[in-house]
C-alpha cells in the first residue's frame, strides 16, 4: 500500500450522482393534493401537510393566530382530550410537529412503519376534527402569553422581532407568529374557530407522505387518512396570498437600538428588504450569499470571527417568503466592537458590488458549498419531506432538486455583481442592536447613519 | 422494503491502536467521518478549566501539511463539519461525498499526526478570544445560561473532575498559557486514545485500507490515565442565583447512575414519566391542572464517572417555586412508593424503541450512526451494543424502575438551585444561599 502523500491535498474525484426520488402526485376527490416519496432506508412513515395560512394570514390585530390555531388543534379531538391526543402519539412513538412559517403553517407526524395507519388517522383527526375548547384555548393562550415575556429576555428573538417591524411596518410580514400581548390576549374561541373553518380545507392544503413503501401504498395512507375530509358546511375559503411589500422608500441608513443593560454582548441585524423566493435571480443570489455570509469561511464570518475575534459566529441569509423577503447578517459581538462589527458589514455589502467583486477563488468556494454537499440534504424522510413541502410552497418544478447544482454552476462572477448592485442596497439597509446602550450609543452616533432611534423591547 | 433495527459494522484496531469501525449504507452518495478522542474537561484540574474545548478550537486552525483553516478545503469538496467537547470525550466529524473521502481522512490524519508543527501563538491567542466570545453568548448573555455551572460547582466537590463546566471558568480561560498546549495535545491526541468511524456509500474493506493508509504512520502514544472520582451529597443544598429573567425557574439535581451503568436506563424511564410530555405526571398536575407552572422537563445526564438526574420547571407569572417544588415532592414520593402505572412504561418503552429507530436515519453528526459506534466503542470498549443498549430499555420493569427512583430521588441528597429575576430574592425557595457563578 502506498502512503498518504502529504506534500498536496488530495483532490475530490468527480461529484457523485445524485438523483431526487421520483414523485408521485395524486389528488383526492376531495381536492386534496397529495404527492409521495418513497423512501427505503428505516422503517419510518412521515406524513407532512402544508396549509396555505402562516402568520401573514393574520388579520390587523389578531397577530398570532394562525400560531394559536396551529398550537391549539392538537388539543384534544371529539371525546379525546389533549392528554389523550398526547398519549396515543406517545403509543406509536411518534414525534409531532408543527411550524408557522410565513406564508403557510406544516404540521409532521413521524411514525414507526408498523403504525402508519394509526398515525395517519391521528393526524387527520387532530388537523380535521379539533375540539377546540374554550378552557385549553385559555391555556393555550396563557403559555403564549407567558411564552412572549420570557422571549423579552434572549436577545435574538428580541432583535428578529423589532428587525421585522422595522423593515415591514405594518405589512402582514411584519409581526412575529406568536404575536403581540395585546392582539394575543384578545384572541377567542370563535377567532381560532372561524380561522381553522376558513383555512384548513383539502384545497388550500398539501400533504407528502413519505416512507419506505410503493407509492401506491403511500397513496392509500394519504386516503384512508384525509379520504373523507370535508370543509365545514357554510364556511367559505379564506381569499389567498398577501401583497408584496414595496422594497422600501429609506433613502438613507438608520441604526435602530434596542437597551439592553450591562449585556456583555449586542445582537445585531443588518440588512433590508430584498427579493421573493421566486425571483428570476435565485440562483446568483444564493452564490452570492455565500460569498458574502452563508457559509464558515464567507468574508463576513472570516472578518468578524477569524480576523478579529469579534464573535462565535456571523452569517448572511435571505429569508425566503412567497412575497419579498429580508435580506440580513446575524451576529453576536462582544459589546466594545459593536460599531466596528457594523462598518465592517456594511463595507463588505458595498465591496461586492463592484470596488471588490468575488475572486475566481471565492466563486468556486461559495458554489461548492451549495452543490458538492447538495446529496446529504436527503439522507432522512424528515428531510424529504421537508424538501417536497418547499417545492409546493413555491410553485417550484418537479425537476428542482434534480437541477440544482448544474443551475448554481452556471452563475458566472458577472452576475453575482449584477445581483448584489439590484438586491443589495447599504444606501437602504438598516441597523438594529440589541445591546448596552451606555456603552455602544455614542459609537453608533459616530458611524454617520443618522439619529439613533431608541426601540423598547415591546416594539 | 424494510430494513432490520441494527446497527452493522466491522472494527480492526490498526498497529499504531487506533479502533477504526466501519458501517456501509449506501442509500446517499455520503460518507461520514467520526473521529473520538477521550479527553474532556474532566482531565482538567482547577484552575485550568475550559482548556480541552479550547484545544478543540485549534484543531480547525491547520496542521503541518496543510498550515491554514480546517473548514475551506473541506467545505470546498462539500463537506459538512463539526466538533464539540463535553465532560468526558472530544469529536470531530465530516460528512462528505463519497468522491470527497480522501481528503477528510486526509485533513484528520494530518491533525492528530502533525499539528504542533503549525500552532503559533497567534493562532491560540485568537482562539482564547472566540472562546470568550462563545461563554459570553452561550452562558453569560443568554437567560438561565448559568444554571448549569451553578449546580455541577454544587453537586461536585473542589476538585471533581465533573466540578467546572466544559467552557470553563473564564479567569482560566484568559490565563491559559501557550506552552501547555503541547503536552495536551501529546498526552491526548494520539491513535491509542482515538476511535475512528467511517459511515455511509462505502466498501469496508476499502473504508479499512484508507483508514491505515492515513492513520497507519501515526506513532501510537501512551495511552493516558483515567481520572476517577466519587460524588456524593450527604444533605439538601439550596441555592438562589439572581438572573436577568423574567421569570423565577426551580432546578432539582441528584447524582444518578453513569452512563450505561445499572439503572441508568431506568432513570431515563423515570425522567420520562415525571416529566417529559404532556401525559408525564408533572407537566400534567404542574402546567395542564394547576397551571402552576409554564413547563416541566426531566434530564438523565449520563456521564462516564457518574451521572446527574435534573428537574426543571418554570414558574407560571404570579406562582411560586414553593408550589411547585411541593408538587414535585410529591409525585416523586408517590413513583418511589408505587413505581409506574403499566401503561406509563409502554408508552415509555414504545417511545424508546421509536428513538432508536429514528436514531439509524444519519450517518453522520451529532448522534448520527457513526457517533454512536463511536459511543459503544469509547465508552464500552463494544461498538456492538446497539441491540443491548435497545434491550436495556426492553427489559426494564415496574419494579426495576421503582428501585432506580427511590435509589438517587432522595430529598435529603439533592441542589435545589432557584434562579430568579435580579433584585427578586424573596421569590427563592426559602433557607436559599445566594450563590456567584462567573
């Protein structure tokens, strides 16, 4: 055998192939559209719905309860109470799930094979046939409540909230799903009632179902579960979508600070409105991104962790929405290098735009980072199955996950530059700290962006 | 289509001592790379705290034959990356494509065979300031984020190995001095005291000769001594640590059985039916009856020298710790007299098995199926205990489950830590010491 030759690294033979598994699609009679995957691995059966109706389909003042509904359907369920619920996910050890995203809500239920179809009943009567009753949604609603103050005390989620408000104001974007104590504490039984009637219909939903079984069969779990699933009599679909919100009309940056005394660090938000998840230029924006932040060794992380020590960690992303979503760096950095961390952020937004576009190097860097490891995003069923509710989220193509990586390998350095001069915007982008004031204020007067707008964590 | 609950593999053990295990899955074009060391911050000594995680950190700085960052030609082949350091052991993993395999064995070998070569000053010194940065936005700036140092600094005596906390003492940390980061890494980081997985798209035979042909020339070392140390409480201690929360929080700590030793299975069991989900007695009489409390939790943190069984519950706006320690007390002293009801231990055992089917689905990462070779290997000296470790909860019983519980739930032998908003003292636990953690 020969030794490792260590005079060069060794270099990576060419990408394996990797192909997305083959979907199916069915739909029910019911209008229900179903797509399966099979998925031979573990004896594991996944079932994921997506239902048009995340926080953005909150009204003005009911912020939050599209979350509360979500929180609330598995409370109980006919004579089932939410022990009950509780207890028979708990007989076929199944891991239940539910995430309010912008645009849609998603509810998971992860079983063993062996009780797929006991899964799948019990989903259907937790999403289709709630209880809802007015002393769990009282309970309910208090731990939101309560949930909301303990939030007041982690900065990150004290920055994420004021960050929205301040780049959507009052657009449905703009709030987070757990709402506000106000439009939280005024939300009813009927409010909760008349929001699942509107929106948790076979046809504003989807369901995947995934696992290692013939599609037919997937299919079969999909109808003996939601087979039967009707709308409520006399309640009519909630209307669909939300306007896009304009980019934003800021002329010049603002910093925004919320106090947080003696805090050893500031969280920091930086960034501003910038595209919607079907933009044309998804894909030189995604390089870009990784140029910039989204990856360990991006400039941002490089600067501000390796450079400087300024932090454990800083990263870029876009946070992709049916309509226009923010583009931002995320950090946490040491108190003293507060308005540092912030120049440098926004010197590195200006460079890449053209004074120092990526390099050959730094392109290849940023597309490996999206396609050589693209195979290991669909090791498990919890994976696809996310991956195939995106592709409905979106209106993606079926061939998507199929023609990633030749589409990411097609940017060329020419497009990224033109992607950061239309998308990004340091003229436009917005500052927000939550940090010491005493001891930050005066050097983010001195950064030149304009007063400083004082933010109460509530805001 | 279905596939059998196991975990296979092959082991060899290379010339130089180091365990290589291989398991083949080949469902994604993937392979992980899992590599142990065991060392962790209990072969620290007081004073010298938070120095194995540091050293974690210089081992993504660069090595002899490649004297720059760890992640950039990995993460240029597609590679996803990770270490971490606890109490007892230190990984590090890959998870690349197949065609990128060479290359991580490559990156790995080189830092356990020639690192020293490429450690500067600089490199540590710029390392000590990101550990820093970490405590602060882990522990420090992060609610509750020092319950732990605060229990462990009282379950333990002085000079325990398990007294300080793997980030360490932050004194320590800007103390550390440059030199001792050789005879760390020669005492710890060598082939006798390492385990290698290799999971995924992979021949084992091939896994094998790529393992020695980048390992293979590494000289073995002296395999280190194991530190010891026995714990135990012989009173109720209570402390009261103010915090910048909202809420006052009550956390419960026993010494409980280690890792894999008798009853520590049982203790996962109990931790389960005390207060993990909605049917656990606690959340049920604590959050969905009383409404007392705003959550309820039960940790079994098995550790290789000894565990510790933690309760956490906060309180809900206007309610007392005293109310919910009450309530705790009892149910614990009704599960000790009475064990779990039949059904408690099939759901529990139900969930159990569902875990370790849920546990085959990665290769690599955190818990995936080469950590947990690496897991049985390490700490075992069994990389086959996949089935046995299943069959622990299998064959626990009422009774097995009772006796665990009234063994380590004693209430004269426990920390009762209260964490309560700044300048809300009244809201502790009465007879409460205040206690400074920094």
């Amino acid at each position: 055998m020969t030794p490792a030759d260590r005079s060069r690294l060794p270099e990576p033979g060419p990408d394996p192939v990797f192909h997305f598994p083959f979907l199916v699609r069915h739909q029910l009679s019911n209008g229900l559209r179903v797509l399966t995957v099979e998925h031979d691995s573990v004896p594991i059966v996944m079932f994921a719905m997506s239902i048009d109706g995340g926080l953005s389909a909150d009204l003005p003042g009911k912020e939050g309860l599209a979350a509360l509904t979500a929180d609330l359907v598995d409370e109980g369920t006919g004579d089932l109470s939410a022990i009950d619920v509780s207890d028979a996910l708990a007989r076929i050890g199944a891991e239940y799930d539910v995430e309010v995203g912008a645009d849609t809500s998603t509810f998971t239920l992860m079983t063993l094979e062996r009780y797929a179809q006991r899964g799948g009943a019990l989903l259907s009567r937790i999403l289709t046939a709630p209880a809802l009753r007015e002393s769990d949604l009282l309970r309910v609603r208090q731990l939101r409540l309560d949930r909301l103050r303990q939030l007041k005390d982690l900065a990150p989620a004290v920055a994420e909230r004021a960050f929205l408000r301040l780049l959507y104001r009052d657009h449905p974007y703009g709030h987070m799903a757990i709402g506000t104590d106000d439009s939280l504490s005024a939300l009813t039984l009927a409010d909760a009632g008349a929001f699942h009637a509107s929106t948790y219909v076979p046809s504003r939903s989807t369901l995947v179902v995934t696992g290692a079984m013939p599609h037919t069969a997937l299919a079969a779990l999909a109808n003996d579960a939601f087979g039967a699933w009707q709308p409520a009599t006399g309640a009519s679909p909630a209307s669909g979508g939300v306007a896009d919100p304009s980019p934003g009309s800021i002329a010049s940056p603002r910093v925004a600070l919320v106090p947080r005394e003696g805090a050893a660090q500031s969280e920091l938000r930086i960034g501003h409105l910038a595209a919607r998840r079907d933009t044309p230029d998804y894909f030189p924006l995604a390089v870009m991104n990784a140029v910039l932040g989204g990856q360990f060794v991006s400039r941002l992380n490089l600067k501000l962790r390796e450079e400087k020590a300024f932090t454990y960690g800083a990263r870029t992303g876009f946070d992709w929405r049916r309509g226009r979503g923010p583009f931002a760096l995320q950090a946490s950095v040491h108190t003293a290098a507060t308005a540092e961390a912030i120049q440098d952020c926004l010197s590195e937004f200006t460079d890449i735009r053209g004074p120092r576009p990526p390099t050959e190097h730094e392109l290849a860097l940023a597309k490996a980072s999206l396609t050589r490891g693209y195979p290991r995003n669909f090791e498990t069923a919890q994976q696809l199955s996310r991956a195939v509710v995106q592709l409905s989220l979106f209106g993606l193509p079926d061939t998507y996950f199929d023609e990633f990586v030749s589409r990411v390998n097609d940017v060329t350095i020419d497009e990224v530059i033109r992607v950061a001069q239309a998308y990004l915007d340091p003229a436009r982008t917005t500052v927000l700290v939550v940090g010491d004031r005493a001891a930050v204020e005066p050097s983010l007067r001195e950064l030149g962006l304009g007063e400083v707008e004082l933010l109460s964590p509530e805001s | 289509m279905t596939t059998a609950i196991d975990l296979p593999h092959a082991k060899r053990t290379l010339a130089n001592g180091l365990d290589v295990l291989v398991h083949e899955a080949h469902g994604v074009p993937i392979v992980a790379v899992n590599l142990w060391y065991h060392v962790g911050s209990k072969d620290e000594s007081p004073g010298r705290t938070g120095f194995a995680h540091l050293f974690e950190h210089l081992m993504f700085e660069g090595s002899a034959h490649h004297n720059s960052g760890f992640f950039a030609p990995l993460q240029r082949a597609g590679a996803l990356l990770n270490g971490s350091t606890n109490t007892d052991r230190t990984n590090y993993w890959e998870v690349v494509p197949t065609s990128a395999l060479d290359l991580a064995l490559w990156m790995e070998s080189d830092r356990m065979g020639y690192l020293l070569p490429a450690l500067t000053r600089e490199r540590f010194e710029t390392q000590r300031d990101v550990v820093l940065n970490e405590r602060r936005q882990n522990y420090e700036n992060r609610p509750y984020g020092l319950a732990l140092m605060a229990l462990t600094a009282a379950l333990y005596p002085p000079d325990h190995p398990y007294h300080w906390v793997t980030i360490g003492a932050a004194a320590d940390i800007q103390g550390m001095q440059f030199e001792d980061v050789q005879d760390f890494f020669r005492t710890y980081y060598h082939p006798a005291n390492a385990s290698l997985a290799i999971a995924g798209d992979i021949d084992a035979a091939q896994a094998f000769e790529l393992a020695d042909k980048y390992f293979g020339e590494i000289p073995a070392g002296q395999p280190p001594g194991r530190v010891r140390g026995a714990a135990s409480l012989s009173r109720e201690v209570r402390l009261v640590l103010e915090d910048r929360v909202e809420l006052p929080r009550l956390y419960m700590a026993w010494h409980s059985p280690g890792m894999f030793a008798p009853g520590d299975a049982e203790a996962d069991l109990v931790a389960d039916i005390l207060a993990n989900g909605k049917t656990s007695r606690l959340y049920r009489r604590l959050v969905y009856e009383e409404r007392v409390a705003l959550d309820v939790s039960a940790y079994q943190n098995s550790r290789e020298l000894g565990g510790f069984f933690l309760l956490v519950s906060t309180a809900a706006p206007g309610r007392s710790l005293t109310e919910i320690a009450g309530a705790i007390d009892a149910a614990i002293h009704a599960l000790c007299a009475e064990g779990p009801a039949e059904d408690e231990m099939d759901r529990g055992v139900a969930q159990a098995e569902a875990q370790f089917v849920y546990r085959l689905q990665t290769v690599g990462g955190f818990g995936g199926k080469s950590d947990q070779l690496n897991t049985y290997n390490v700490f075992l000296g069994d990389p086959d205990y996949f089935a046995a470790d299943l069959a622990r909860y299998r064959d626990a019983s009422r009774d097995s489950v009772r006796a665990a519980a009234s063994d380590f739930l004693a209430f004269d032998r426990r920390v009762l830590l209260s964490i309560v908003p700044r300048g809300q003292i009244a809201l502790a636990l009465d007879r409460s010491d205040p206690v400074s953690v920094s």
